[in-house]
C-alpha cells in the first residue's frame, strides 16, 4: 500500500493513483493460489485508513470484497481459462469499488468530484493487463530455467 501511496509524488498519479494493493489479491488468489487472512487484510485496510485520513473501515471492506468476490469466481469453472482474467478482474475491481463508492457518498453525504475516481479505475484497469503478463513472463522464464 505504500507504493500506491507513494505513486502518487509522481505527477501523472497526483490526483489518484492506482490500486496495486486489488491487482495483488486478485493475482495472489488466482494465479498463485494464495489466499491471504481475512484478519490481515482487514488490519491493513484499517491501518491504511489511520495513516492516511480515509473513513474508518472503508479500505478493509474493499479489500475483503475484492478477496471475497474473487475465491468465487475462482470456484466457478468457467474462469478456469487465463484469457479472461482481465474481464474478471474489471468485473470484481468495479463491482467492489461501486460498493465502496456507496458507503462514502452516504456517510458524507456528497457526491464528490468523479474525474479523480473515473481516472483511479482506468489506470488500475489499464497497470493489470501490465502486471499479469509480467507475472506470466517471470513464470515463462522459470520455466525454462528449471528444463
């Protein structure tokens, strides 16, 4: 979280930067088939949320929908391919910052200004196709290290 954080010195991602932190749970439950702790997730969620002035409990909730949303869809046999990772990921990242969305618009009661927030999801949307074949570049070459 605090190279997200830290993304944001840099004059492209001053207004938001991207999620790393989503891109990493997702990869984590469907490539590495890794889950991590409930309890972790939601710590590091409320930590992010001391340190950095957000309302209490919304980072934890967001990152326990993304973990949530994507050990289903993992279950399922129709996400089995790795060509629609990309589809998926845009469904769960959307779908859990939707809700996210909701609870702050309704605890502060204000709508706030959708250019930073439109520009938050399609940087995400647009680092993961970047991250995920990086991973499966790393996977390639280890591959052929070990034959």
């Amino acid at each position: 979280m605090n190279i997200e954080i830290s993304l944001s010195f840099f004059s492209i991602f001053h207004t938001a930067s991207p999620s790393l932190i989503s891109i990493v749970i997702f990869l984590c439950i469907k490539k590495l088939n890794m889950k991590p702790s409930n309890l972790v997730l939601f710590f590091l969620g409320i930590i992010n949320d001391v340190i950095f002035g957000g309302n209490i409990g919304t980072n934890s909730i967001q990152l326990l929908l993304i973990k949530i949303f994507t050990e289903r869809l993992s279950f399922e046999d129709i996400n089995k391919k790795n060509d629609e990772d990309w589809i998926y990921f845009t469904l769960i990242f959307i779908t859990s910052f939707s809700i996210i969305f909701l609870i702050n618009t309704i605890a502060n009661v204000s709508i706030p200004d959708l250019s930073p927030i439109l520009f938050h999801i399609g940087v995400t949307l647009i680092i993961f196709p970047i991250i995920n074949l990086s991973l499966d570049f790393i996977y390639f070459i280890t591959n052929i290290l070990k034959s």
